[in-house]
C-alpha cells in the first residue's frame, strides 16, 4: 500500500522548506480571499485569475476586466469590489472572468503554482475536498497564507479540520509537527469555533473596518461540491479541467 | 501603564517578520541546544561561544578551543563531543569556554542578536526566565530554533509554557496568534507532557540514534535560576552581565 504524506505549512515564507512536487497543495486563507474563491466558483463566476500585485490587477481593469482587489482589508479605489465573500454575488460574477488580488491569498496561490495540484480549501468545501484529495491519492500539503508571512489562526485551524479528514483514509500519514499542532488546534476549537474565533487577530483586523460579517459565513461546512483548481494562470472548478 | 507585547516566532525563517529591537528576544532549542546551554551552565561553564557553520566550529578547534558541534543529532569527528545535555558534565565544562554549533539552535541565537536582549530559554530555567522578563519590563519575542527552518512542536510549546507564565504580569499582553496557538498547545499537553511529546517528530530522530534518552530531562522544571545571556559573541550567565 502507497503511503501518503500530510504537511502543513504554516507561512508562506515557510514553502520553500517544504515544497513537494508530487503533492496537491491545498492554499487557504479563511479570512477572506478561500472563502471568497469558493463563493464565486458557487454564484457561477467561469473564471478567477489571481494576481500578486496591486500593478498587475490595475493593468487587467484598464484592459476592462472585472477586477476585485484590497490591501488589508481595504478595497483599492480603482477595483470592481473587495475580498468579502458577499461582494461576489451570483448578478456580478455569473459567467464571468475576474482578476483577484488580496493581502496574502492571491501571491499564496503563486507560490504554490510548483505543486502537481494548486486547490483553494475553505471550510465552504471541506468535504469535497477532503474526498477529492484521497481519490487523487496523492501527498498533501497545505500552504496557510498566514498574515504578511506571519503564523495565523484561522487558516492553520483549517489545515488541522482538512487534515484530519484527509488521514481518515488509512493510506494517509504525518511526522509532520505543523500538521499535528494544527489537529489539536482545531480540536480545541471545534465546539465553540466562533467563541474561539473572537480571540484572532484578523477578526479584531476585520471588525475595525466593520468587516467582521463574514466570520460565521466563512466556517460554515460544507455549502458547496465545487473546488477551484489552478490550471495556468487561472482559477476554475476541479470538474472541469 | 505600559503595555508589554509577547510575540512567538515559530521558525528563524520567519524572524525579519517579528524582528523587534525593544524586545527581549529569548532563543528555544528543546531538544537539545538551549537544555544543553542552561546545563553547561549549571556545571560552572564560563562562557559559551556559538557559531553557526561547522568550519567556524572546526577553525576553534584547531587554536585548541574545547567543541561540542553536531548537525542532525550526530557529533562531528573533529568536535570534543555533542548536543547532549549529558555531555556537558561538570568534570568537562567547569572554569571552560566552549565553542558550540549545533543544527538549529546556534544559527537562531546569531539571528537573534538585533534584539535588545538575547536570553536562553529551557524548561530547566523556565520560573527564573519569566521572572527576569518580568523585571526588565520589556517586550518579550520568543524565536522557537525548529527543525531546518520547519516549525516545531516542541519549541512551541515552551514558548506556550514562558508565554503563559509572563502573561501573570498584567501589563504583558499579546494578539500574536503564534502565542495565542502556543499556550492552547501547551495547555493541551502540559498534564502529560512525555506522552504528547512521544509524537514529536524530533523525538523519532532522536531515537533512531539512541539519542532519546534526554528527553525526559529537557523536560524538568525550574532546575536553575541561572539565564544564559548573548554578551558580544559569547553567552555568559546574566547575573554577571
């Protein structure tokens, strides 16, 4: 029987000491850009095209894409909308390509592009990710996108939730100690995962630009089948590739 | 009131995003740099000289410096001896300088010295550590050395461990998610310490090399008062800075 590798990685600036090129690296970002993917590939979005920097985003909107960009939470002037969920209603995004840029998420995804898989995890599809991973039977490593390269909460949280689904299959396996502090991570928090959430530091980030709606939304499990996979320089549902 | 700030940094990779020149920084290695450290220290070590590479380590050596240098848990042949705390016993160390390079922990205490202080934290000095941060006042930055720049599980518990204890000081506060994740692992481990530490990868390489038998010792609490303390190039014990 194949034996199959877990990691976690809790910093993006932490990836190069595990990159694995065999593995499907799973990027997440709970708050807010995972989410917000996974919600726009829900409202029917075609196409998401991630960009690293602020220049590049601008140069997609003044070739007339539809361009969602902010820094630190903050929806930059020249932008369609933001990176809350919510913004990413089905009468914007139904059919349609958008260019994305955030804080950490979007350069999260570039990073991992040396991945035999690059998927974006949010508890909105945990599930189905979890079972997409084992009928791939590949390693798995998830990149947490942090905060400015910092260890956050909310996403090595995910990483513990993803991690354990993926290890109920027996070919799964981890020595990897970021991937069991995640686990006991989230089994300290699962019971009361909005009690334990008031304590992050992106939420008190959030709630300070009164974009702390989207907290509950962005743990609720399981809304949706679809994952979105990098193919090129793009986002688009796993199904389709 | 000041507020004090408590900050853990999980991997010497990710310190230029922490780096706080207030702060005093206090460097964990567990298993086994900072145990062996604060040991060579109860033996009557006069100073220890770390260096990163094994040349500089090797170059000691030759102008007839006593050395202890490892790399991955095995002793190098032209060191005096290893990263064991065993090794450190008084019959070698007392009256001496030693020359140390190990594979995580020396590289981390060089990193560290743009801090205000630069301080060796163990379980071993653990009450006597918070006690000092305490009297000094000032903010607290705890780099976990880990494992080739991976995060770690049992460095991130002791920063869980010296967080929570300098935290009973009302003026420290933190919203680091490091710290906060750190004391949550802690608290799930501390009532059965060597049996959450059985997982730890560092322990499985550890014992694949009959090197395990200090693990229960890096453990004990409060064996020493003495705090080893970066002055120049060598640690010296901070009493007699």
């Amino acid at each position: 029987m194949d034996r199959l590798k877990i990691e976690v990685c809790v910093s993006p600036a932490l990836f190069p000491y595990y990159e694995n090129r065999d593995a499907i690296v799973v990027v997440t970002d709970i708050l807010r850009a995972s989410s917000a993917i996974v919600t726009a590939f829900m409202n029917g979005v075609e196409r998401i095209i991630p960009v690293g920097t602020l220049e590049e985003a601008k140069a997609y909107k003044d070739k007339g894409y539809m361009v969602a960009a902010e820094r630190d939470g903050i929806v930059r002037d020249f932008a369609d909308f933001g990176n809350s969920p919510y913004n990413f209603t089905p009468e914007r995004v139904r059919g349609n390509q958008i260019v994305y840029s955030t804080t950490n998420g979007t350069n999260a995804i570039q990073l991992a592009s040396s991945g035999a898989q690059v998927l974006i995890g949010a508890y909105l599809n945990l599930s189905a990710l979890a079972g997409h991973i084992r009928e791939e039977g590949r390693d798995l490593l998830v990149l947490c996108a942090g905060w400015k390269n910092k260890f956050n909460l909310e996403d090595t949280l995910f990483a513990g939730a993803l991690a354990q689904k993926v290890l109920e299959d027996q070919r799964y396996y981890t020595i990897c100690d970021a991937t069991l502090a995640s686990i006991d991570l989230y089994a300290a928090a699962r019971d009361n995962m909005m009690g334990y959430i008031e304590k992050v530091a992106q939420r008190h980030r959030l709630k300070k630009n009164n974009l702390d709606d989207v907290i509950g939304y962005c743990h609720e499990l399981d809304l949706t089948d679809l994952i979105p996979a990098l193919q090129g320089d793009s986002l688009v549902p796993v199904m389709n590739q």
